[in-house]
C-alpha cells in the first residue's frame, strides 16, 4: 500500500516525508479495527511531527490523524465494540489511554502520563490503510462527506475543548487569535450559541471566511478587539500573541492556547496583562467524551466545514501549503 513516513524531521521545503508504495498492509491486534482510509485530514500537528517540533516518538512514522475510513476488518475481540466491517469509523489524535491511572479515573484521559497518540506514537491516515483501537474509533454524525468529516476529528474536537478550557459564558465576546482549520469550526459552535465572535488573523483569504460565517470584527493577528473580551483561544502557535491576546480580556477573562505546540511566550506584565483575575491556560488533547458531544453537536448542526481535497500523493504539498498559510479552513487528503 501507499503510505507517507517522517523519514528525517526537519522543515518542510525540504522534503522530510517520504512516500512509499510497497508499505505492507498493517493487520489489526486485539480490539482494533483496520481502516481504508477514505479521508484524512491535514493537521497543524502534522507538520510539528514532520518537521521535528514534537520529538519523534517512533521513527519513521506516518503522520495523520483526522481519519475518515470504512472497516476492512476487526481484530480478535473488536466485534464487542458494535463497529462491522463495512461501517464508517472515524481515527482522532487520542490512541490509547491506560483507564487506571488517577487522570483517567477522574475522567481527565487527556491528561494520561501513558497515552499514545495516532501519527505520533504509532501510524496514522497519510496512508490507505491504518489501524485504530476500536475501542478510541468515533461513529461519525451523517451529513457531511468524508472530506467534510475529517477536520472535525481534531479540528472540531480540540477547538471545543478550547471553548470549554476558556470558560466562554452565555452570551460572551470571544476572541479567536489565527483563523484556520480549528478555529473556523469553534467560531461557529461559539455562534449557535450567541456569542459574539472577534477574529484576529493574518491572510485575507481566513479574514474573508471570518466575515463569512458571521464574526462582529476582523483585524490582524496583533489588533486590538473593538471592545474587551471574556474569552479568547489562540489558535497560531505563535508565543508573542500572548499579550496582545491576554490585553484585550475583560476583568476576569480566560485565554486558552489551542495548540500543542508554541513559540516562545515574551515576559508578561502582571498589572496588564493578569491582574483583575485574568487567567492564562493551555489546551492538551482532548477526552473521549469531548469528542462525543462535539461530533453530537455536529450531527444537530450542520457545521460549514471549509476544506480543501488534496489526492495522498500531495500529501508533502499539503504541509507546505498550510504551513505557508496559502488555504483558508483546513485541507483532506484523499487516497
């Protein structure tokens, strides 16, 4: 089978990913699934695996992991999960936890000192086939194409785990900092639920979208928001976007940084920037159960999921496109 492998990390121009057509076909362990990739999306933690900002966990691994694909087959024991060959099944960032330790426990899995992640700790979508735990398989909310399906499955999940870590109130004024895959689906569940949403980016193409799907404001990536904010996410991986985004809080406000991955957070100023109870915190992964009532939301909301097909073989081109910001919403690879 064809599949992509991070052969030496390093940045994207040059070429760090390696396609291979003879790759064998993964056969799935005990409570897995195989999956024919029908989807998979292009994630900004894809290209922080390839290029080498996230050390290598495993080498030469296929990176990917916002996987729509059709059961091809069940390993021993996977049939108790209710999933059957033939059916849709959705792969996300979160592979395996161990559901013993005193995260876990508490129902805080995303914080698991032992967990695995596809397309870091073990093969992801960039490939026709893959392997998922059934028991970490997502049902996928009718409605959408495969394409459509696939941004949701990290995209969607962890920009609503966002939403919640920001403690966004009723009717409250967010602020989302970068405008891309992530965040053009938070915007919206922020929306139906009768906030007003500022958008602070870079590229005309994602201020355009902004304005599109109903933001109050649009401005650069460093504005200042036409009025003070209760919440805002910071979706760019950019640490220097911290101030400005902490300035524009409200007494009380909270800002969540969405990504896994950041640039170095300039020193703050305590009286500007966290006096008045402001609060400053980080996103990582996401539970199970966020990407349940995120993908029921989806199902109940028909999400307008900007996305952009790119055939496996561009899977490099992809990267580079995204990285250079060259698309607006997210990008899909299509084997």
């Amino acid at each position: 089978m064809r599949a992509w492998h991070v052969e030496a990390p390093g940045p994207v121009t040059g070429h760090p990913l390696t396609l291979h057509n003879d790759d064998d076909l993964p056969r799935p362990g005990p409570g897995e699934l195989l999956l024919r990739v029908l989807a998979c999306g292009v994630c900004r933690t894809d290209l922080h695996v390839t290029e080498g900002d996230l050390p290598p966990h495993r080498p030469g691994v296929t990176p990917g992991h916002e996987v729509v694909g059709e059961v091809a087959a069940l390993g021993e024991g996977a049939g108790s999960s209710g999933f059957k060959v033939g059916d849709r099944a959705g792969a996300a960032w979160l592979r395996w936890t161990d559901n013993e330790c005193r995260f876990c426990t508490r129902g805080a899995e995303n914080l698991c000192p032992r967990s695995l992640y596809t397309g870091w700790d073990a093969d992801g979508g960039y490939a026709e086939y893959m392997t998922v735990p059934a028991a970490y398989a997502h049902r996928l909310p009718p409605g959408y194409s495969d394409p459509e399906l696939a941004p949701l499955l990290c995209a969607g999940i962890i920009g609503y785990h966002a939403l919640q870590r920001a403690e966004l109130p009723p009717q409250g004024r967010l602020g989302l900092y970068g405008f891309g895959g992530s965040a053009h689906l938070a915007a919206q569940v922020a929306l139906a639920r009768g906030a007003t949403v500022h958008v602070m980016t870079r590229g005309e193409r994602a201020k355009q979208l902004a304005r599109e799907l109903g933001a109050a404001s649009v401005g650069d990536a460093a504005d200042a928001p036409p009025e003070p904010l209760d919440s805002a996410i910071l979706f760019a991986p950019v640490g220097d976007l911290v101030l400005p985004a902490l300035a524009a809080l409200d007494r009380g406000g909270t800002l969540a940084i969405a990504g896994i991955y950041l640039s170095d957070i300039p020193p703050l100023n305590y009286e500007r920037h966290l006096f008045q109870e402001r609060q400053l915190r980080s996103v990582t992964s996401n539970t199970r159960a966020d990407a349940r009532e995120f993908l029921d939301f989806a199902a109940g909301h028909k999400l307008q999921v900007t996305v952009h097909p790119y055939p496996l073989d561009a899977a490099d081109q992809a990267l580079r496109d995204l990285k250079a910001g060259r698309f607006d919403g997210a990008a899909a690879l299509i084997p």
